[in-house]
C-alpha cells in the first residue's frame, strides 16, 4: 500500500540530509550532540505555571463508551462508534484545556510485520485519518506512541532472532545492533509518514531492554538515554517541528547518576515524563534540581491513574481521584514540571469524567483553589441545581476516592482495576490483590454510607441519570466486594 498524503522528504528535512546520514552512522555513546536543543521548548502559556504539554495518553479503545468483553488486550478496534467517543472526548478535552492526545495502537498492538504498509489497511487508513482529522478540529494534537526497540517488534524478531541476542528479554531488540536501528528508522519512518501525526511518545524499555555484552557496558538509564537519544535526533532531522516525547516506563530516575545521562537525554526533546515520579524518591529538593537542569519539560502522569479497564461494563467502579491529582499536579508544577500525560479516562462513568475534568483544570492552573476546582468538576459532571446539592454531591465524590485511596498511600502510576491480559473479563484485582480482608470490609461499609447519601440526593432529583449511574456503579462494587 502506497504512503498516503506526504513527501518522504520536506524541503527543511533535505537541508538536513547530511545530519540524519551522520546521526545513522554515529557510535552507540553520548559522543554527538549535534542537533541538541539548549532551551525550553515553546513560549510559556498566558496562565502563570501552566503545563504545556497537557497531554491525554492511551490506548486507542481506551476512552471508549463501551467494554471489549471477548477482545485480546490490547484492542485497537476502530470503528463509527469509538470515533464518536473521540468526537465526544476531543470536545470535551478542547473545553478542559488539554492540548495533545498520546495514542497508542493507531498502526499496531504487539507486532510490526516484515512489511510495514501492511500495518494499515486502506480502511483503517481512513478511519485513522478521519480521528485525526477530528482532533485537530478541535486544535488537539496528536501524537502517537512508539516503541524503540522495545514493544512492537515481535514479528521482526521472530523473523531474525540475532537482533534480540538477550534472551530473558526476547521482546527487546539490541541497541547496539546497526541492524535493528535500521528496523527502528524504518518504523519510525511509516509513523510520520502513513499518518499527519504531530510527534511521537517514545518508550524503550516498556517489554525490557538488551543486555547483551555491549549494551550492559552502560547503565540502564544510559542505555535509554541512549537509543531514544539517537531516535529523536532521527526525528529532528527529518521532521523539524515534531512533539518528541519520551515516557519513562522502566526506566528509573531515582539514583543521583542518572541525572547525566537524563540532561543528555533532554537535549533532543520536547518532554519527559517520569511515569511513576521516581524522581521523588529522594525527597523534592531532589526531583526540583532534576527538573532545573533538564533542557526539556519535564512531567510525571499526574498521580494515581485508574487503567480504563477494556473488558468491564462501565458502570461496574467508582473510583475518582480529584484530590490527590491536585496535591500531585501542584507540587509538581511548583517543582518546575510543565509536562502530563495523563491516562484516558472512560466519561460514560461518572467517577472517571469527575476526575478527566479535574486534571485539565488543574493542567491549565496548578495553583488555583483546588476545592473550587474539584467543585466545578462535579457539577460539570452531575448539574444539580441547589448549591446544597452541589456542595453534597462534592463531597461524595472525595469520600468516595478517600474511602478507597486511604487503604493504600500516596502514590503515582497506574492501577488496574482488573488484569490487562487475556480476552475475557477479568477479576477486580484492585480490591482483591490491593486491598487486604480488614480494608475490603472497610472500604465495603463505607461505600454502603455513600449509596444512602446518593439516594438522598436521587429523591428530590429523579430525572438526574447521572447520579442514578452513580448509584448503579456504587451497588455493583459492592457487589464485587460481598464475593471476595
């Protein structure tokens, strides 16, 4: 299938050709610097410590109003229906004030075949185009995340072992291969150019990273800064202008040595995000003189994140997190972090749309009143129409995050609500393998005090389905709970 709608080449990536071609041949070290960047990227937005890359990450089934039940995870399913979950979302994101979208599985899942144009069916090409189409209309825009050399070369490695010689991470290609940076240029080639994407969310070590003699002559942070390294410079000298982002996962930031490797690493992006805040480890002094040397934004995924789960009926949690978003967005931003990529949430339930409004309130002011913030988050959700409603209904939004959150700490990274395997529905991990028999038997009867409140509520507002969602949602985790 022949690439649709751009050039290979755009006349300022020609006047780089000679960059690219050195950046090809460079040594796998730190020894190039060439096409780094020394400053900030982009102008700072008008609201005073905003983020400016308030990004919307997942999945591309994701967000959608209904659940996958038989589908292997993870789904890539496009369709009239999920589009319309886009155009909803998109909107919805626009009039929060997110600005990017982060989709995974707009080309593939697990495997690029031998032939990359087969990755996309003229169909799907299309529908793919029409989603993208669709955010940009509402000044959204899109990037796409992309394995490097991890995740997503399954096919490629079955069809030449030699490129993953680690065998306890047989998913993972060798950085120091000159032949699997050739499959990585290729793949990151067909990205830019099947689709007008607006940049990519890398990740390199997400199905682990190459151990090989050569590849463990450098630390682990080493050895990503590395490769993604050499992938955004590949990037920078063939689509000047692009987002380029990095996310973290496997990689850990927490040891003081790494702040070397991660300046270098830096130079070349747009952001990078330090999925589960390992930066924080040592304390906020720390994580504040990392951030104040990086030449690139720097962010985290916003807090404790709820994996929308692919299999469930929507309405079988409840599980908001306004508060502890904003206690983590605002140290954050008072830290000096302008980046997020905050995971898709599902608006067909209620818990999830509070808390999708929550974030890009506080993306666009981290340090405005939270509970003002969190208020206009659930009425933007619920629209009760007395501020004795409203101020109720506020407030059982956050016992309901409290009563489960209290159980575990603070924390930042995903949960699952059930296992992200298999293509079936699965169990509710979250209160089985989180919480132990005394929490569950707590978290129970709390949650049997938040129903009573919300039927208060219900009676004098019966037409409100909403809240009758809410309580559908509440009724079903207790459900959950009596059969544990």
């Amino acid at each position: 299938m022949p690439l649709s709608r751009r050039q290979l080449l755009s006349s300022a990536a020609l006047a780089t050709a000679t960059v690219a071609s050195n950046i090809a041949q460079a040594p796998f070290s730190f020894a190039s610097d060439e096409t780094a960047k020394t400053e900030k990227k982009n102008a700072a937005p008008d609201q005073p410590n905003a983020f400016r890359h308030r990004s919307y990450l997942g999945w591309i089934t994701d967000l959608a109003s209904r659940g996958e039940p038989t589908t292997a995870w993870p789904s890539m399913r496009l369709d009239e229906e999920l589009l319309a979950d886009y155009a909803e979302s998109f909107a919805a994101m626009k009039a929060l004030g997110y600005n990017e979208i982060a989709i995974w599985g707009l080309y593939v899942t697990h495997a690029w075949p031998l032939k990359l144009a087969d990755a996309v069916t003229p169909e799907r090409g299309k529908l793919v185009e029409r989603l993208i189409d669709l955010a940009h209309a509402q000044n959204i825009k899109v990037v796409s995340g992309l394995g490097i050399y991890s995740w997503g070369y399954e096919a490629i490695i079955r069809d030449n072992p030699a490129l993953a010689p680690d065998k306890k991470h047989p998913l993972a290609m060798c950085g120091s291969d000159p032949n699997a940076w050739d499959w990585v240029q290729r793949v990151i080639d067909f990205a830019f150019t099947r689709f007008p994407i607006d940049g990519v969310s890398m990740q390199s070590a997400d199905a682990g990273r190459c151990r090989c003699p050569k590849c463990s002559q450098h630390t682990p942070v080493e050895y990503d800064a590395l490769v993604n390294i050499r992938a955004a410079e590949h990037i920078r000298s063939r689509w000047p202008g692009k987002i380029v982002g990095v996310s973290s996962w496997g990689m850990n930031f927490s040891d003081p040595a790494a702040a070397e490797p991660l300046v270098r690493l830096s130079k070349p992006l747009d952001y990078l995000i330090d999925v589960n805040n390992t930066s924080g480890i040592r304390g906020r002094e720390a994580r504040k003189q990392l951030i104040s040397s990086l030449k690139c934004d720097f962010g985290t995924l916003g807090g404790p994140q709820v994996e929308p789960p692919q299999h469930w009926a929507r309405d079988r949690w409840f599980l908001p997190t306004l508060k502890r978003t904003a206690d983590h967005l605002s140290k954050l931003a008072a830290d000096g972090g302008r980046a997020c990529e905050y995971y898709y949430h599902i608006r067909a339930n209620p818990g999830d749309a509070a808390s999708m409004a929550m974030a890009g309130r506080l993306l666009t002011n981290p340090t405005g009143d939270w509970k003002s913030q969190a208020a206009e988050a659930v009425q933007s959700v619920y629209h009760l129409p007395t501020d004795t409603q409203q101020a109720e209904m506020l407030q059982i939004v956050l016992d309901a995050e409290e009563a489960y959150f209290k159980q575990l700490g603070p924390f930042c990274g995903t949960m699952s609500l059930e296992p992200l395997v298999g293509d079936k529905v699965g169990p509710p991990i979250y209160l089985k393998d989180r919480l132990t028999t005394t929490a569950r038997r707590e978290y129970a009867a709390d949650l049997k005090q938040l129903s009573a409140r919300v039927e208060k509520l219900r009676a004098g507002n019966k037409e409100n389905k909403l809240l009758a969602l809410t309580a559908k949602c509440l009724e079903n985790v207790q459900g959950d709970l009596e059969k544990l």
